[in-house]
C-alpha cells in the first residue's frame, strides 16, 4: 500500500468534506483517491441485503463495470456482504479486504469473480464501509 503523506490525507479528506456539499465532485475526488491508492476505480455503492438491490451513487472509472456487475451478479455481490464476519463492527478505520475477511469459498468459484473481475486483472478489492445498518451497506 502505497504511503500518503499527512498533507495529502488532509488534502484528500478536504475534498471529502466539499463532496457532501457539493455531490458532483465525487468522480473527481475518487479519481485523485483511487490514484493515490493505486486503485483501478472508485464506487460508492448502497447495496440492500435483503432484496440484493444494488443503487451506484456515484463512481470513477466504474460506469459500465459497475452497471454490468450488478445487472449480471447483484445476489453474488450481497452474498459477498452477507457472508462478511461482522462488517457493522469493524473499526471505521479498518476496510474490507475481500481476500481477508470474505472465506474463500464464497467469492472464488462466483461467476462474479471467475468472469468478471479476474479476466480484468482484478485480484482483490478494498472497501470502506460507510453505511452500516442491518438491512443494508454503503461501500466506498
């Protein structure tokens, strides 16, 4: 992972912060995070547990991953929540790291991850989880 400087954290939380204000900045901040993090895009997704309803509210890099995947793999996407030991108690700070904290039977044989997300390269995604509530996840 790479190191971020505290300027730059502060930079980027900064522009967090004008996102609630201002929504339409989200793909440009997730485009400078994702950079920042070395990551290949950035979604904030609402996904309903109990009817595998899946809403992209907003997204860099994303658009037609992010609408195929759900429209193809919505219940194997909540199953991967489902399946998370205690996603409403970890730490704020501590993100879901689906190679650590999913078992490896739910999401290595999922068409999901066999069809969609290796062939692209994708080996592991991290997630922070800024919604939590029994029936239903907010990931960034």
């Amino acid at each position: 992972m790479p190191v971020i400087s505290p300027e730059r954290l502060s930079t980027l939380i900064g522009r967090i912060y004008d996102c609630v204000i201002e929504p339409d900045l989200w793909p440009q901040t997730m485009r400078e995070i994702s950079q920042d993090l070395r990551c290949l895009n950035g979604t904030i997704l609402l996904v309903d547990l109990n009817h595998s309803r899946h809403r992209v509210v907003a997204n860099w890099n994303a658009e037609e991953f992010a609408r195929r995947s759900i429209a193809q793999h919505a219940e194997e996407i909540t199953a991967i929540y489902r399946s998370t030991p205690n996603p409403m108690h970890n730490p704020l700070d501590e993100p879901l790291v689906v190679s650590r904290d999913v078992p490896e039977a739910v999401y290595s044989n999922m068409p999901y991850y066999t069809e969609m997300l290796k062939p692209m390269g994708i080996c592991d995604t991290l997630q922070s989880i800024v919604l939590r509530d029994t029936n239903r996840v907010g990931v960034f």
